[in-house]
C-alpha cells in the first residue's frame, strides 16, 4: 500500500514495479540457494519473494487503466489482465513439486526467477516505448494521447 501512492503520485508505475520484481527475484534466488532444512531463512525470504511479487500487482493494474483513454476499455482490460493472471496460479501448483520438497523446491523458485525477470524487462520495455511514443508526441508528430509512464 505505502508504494502505491508514491507510483501514482509521480507516474512511477513502472519504476516501482521492476524494483519490486527485483526485490521478489532476490527472495526466490536466496530461497532456493539455502539448504533444504534451512527453514527459518527459507520462510523469511519466501516472504520477502511473495512481497516483491505479490506487491506488483495493483501497481501493473493501476498503470494498465491510466494507458487506456476509454472507460470501456478500461473495464475489459483490467478483466482481462486478471483472467490471464489466474493461469498462473494453476500454473504454480505444478511447479512446485511434491518429489522436490527435500532438495527443497528447485523448479518452483527457479520458474519464479524467470518469470520475474520477464516480466521486469518486458516493464522496463514498454516504459522505454512509451517514452518513445511520448517524444513523439511532444514534437507534434502524431495526435494521439500521451502514454502513462
């Protein structure tokens, strides 16, 4: 909650999140690189994974509703972005795999990794087309409604 205000306060949608999958990569990264037994610093960084990852999402929905310039738009693509996100969490009950548990969940926390870092390049991506986009239109070469940074 206290990162949300400051990313719609100064338009910082994308900043704050790839920070904060950055975070959640470092919370994956240190969980599955500690021993399996090692269940005190294991939970600590679970948390501090499911911080980084799970803090992302208002953050993503409150940028996506600020690019689009119709309420109608903005209805069917916040439905739509949640409908998609659904299939990950089915998507997460096979990744961590029951047979894994005493080398303590390598392809779960890995598959995690991965996707963080796609969806922070694919971030920092769309924040550098945008910028693009933005540039444009300040040089009055297109007509089109500025795009949320």
């Amino acid at each position: 909650m206290l990162l949300i205000y400051p990313s719609d306060k100064y338009n910082k949608w994308p900043h704050i999140t790839v920070g904060l999958m950055l975070f959640g990569v470092i919370g994956f990264i240190t969980s599955a690189c500690l021993p399996a037994d090692a269940y005190g610093g294991r939970y600590a960084n679970l948390i501090i994974a499911c911080v980084g990852t799970i803090a992302t999402i208002p953050i993503l929905l409150g940028w996506l509703s600020a690019n689009l310039h119709s309420t109608s738009a903005q209805g069917l693509a916040i439905a739509l972005n949640i409908s998609f996100g659904a299939k990950g969490q089915i998507t997460g009950v096979w990744i961590y795999k029951s047979k894994e548990a005493k080398r303590g969940y390598p392809t779960g926390h890995w598959t995690n990794v991965c996707l963080l870092l796609f969806g922070a390049s694919m971030t920092m991506g769309l924040m550098v087309l945008y910028t693009i986009r933005n540039r444009s239109i300040d040089r009055g070469l297109s007509s089109s409604p500025r795009w949320a940074l």
